[in-house]
C-alpha cells in the first residue's frame, strides 16, 4: 500500500485562502485611504527638505587620545534636496549622571557637509580638540544641524 503526502496540497491550498482573505480585505476597504497623495505632502513641508541629526557615538581617536572623533548621521525626509548643510558638535561640563552643569559649551567644532539628496541620509565624521582641564570626569556632547538651505530642522519643532 503507498502513503500519500498531502503536505503541499495543504501548503498550496493554504497559500490560496491567504491570498483570497487579503483580495477580499482590500476590496471592503474600497481603496480608501490607501492612496498617498503626495502633493499633500509637499503643501505641509512648504516643498522644503525636513532634516534630522543623530550622534552615533563620540570618542577618543585611537591614535591621538588627544583629540575626539563624533560620528553621526543626518537625515533627509523631505522630497527636495537639502543645501549648504552645517552641523555642529559641543562638548559640554556635566556631572557623573550626565546632566549639564554649565550651558556654556567647553568646546565647539562646526563643518559643512553640502548638500543631502532628497529621502536619504549621509554619514558625516568631525574631530575636535580635547581640554582635559574644562571637562572635567565625565563630559557630555551633543550634535545637531546648525543651519541649512531649503529645509527645515525637526529638531527646532520642540519646544524648549
């Protein structure tokens, strides 16, 4: 007597009523709400670049402890391209917690990075010198975009 294997009968069968669950949901949603009119979009934005900045990581550089290295990424959202683009990385005094004790930074290092093509991002490298005596046990640092053309920074959307 021979066994039968039904496995992909059942695998096929199966793959059959999922894709005739999602044809029917589709369908009962009439399309509604699943077209994207990008011109919406745009009106909200006022055509401009919406960009963000993320500090990846700071350090030591492994061949001259002397000097930071801060590693971040800024971001694009908006459908047209951001120019002139500059960032700016401070170094600020804090206490072992990591809240900032002084609003004056210690140290400050700025760089254009040009322009960020429109839906994407770019990694960006800056290195500033190290004060030691400033900083004190456990300085703090913070990045972000400084100014830009054609764009507007989300970060400046929270309040203080």
């Amino acid at each position: 007597m021979v066994k039968k294997n039904y496995f992909v009968q059942f695998v096929i069968s199966l793959a059959l009523i999922v894709v005739l669950v999602c044809v029917v949901m589709v369908q009962s949603a009439g399309g509604t709400g699943l077209i994207i009119n990008e011109n919406s979009y745009d009106n909200k934005t006022g055509g401009r670049a919406e960009v963000f900045s993320v500090l990846d990581y700071w350090t030591e550089k492994l061949s001259d402890q002397n000097v930071y290295v801060f590693n971040m990424h800024i971001y694009n959202f908006g459908n047209v391209e951001a120019k002139n683009v500059e960032i700016v990385c401070e170094i600020y005094y804090s206490d072992a917690e990591g809240n900032i004790l002084n609003e004056v930074p210690i140290t400050s290092v700025r760089k254009n990075i040009g322009n960020i093509a429109s839906t994407s991002f770019r990694g960006a490298t800056l290195e500033a010198n190290k004060n030691s005596a400033k900083e004190g046990d456990s300085p703090a640092a913070i990045c972000k975009i400084d100014s830009c053309e054609n764009c507007e920074i989300i970060l400046n959307r929270i309040p203080d």
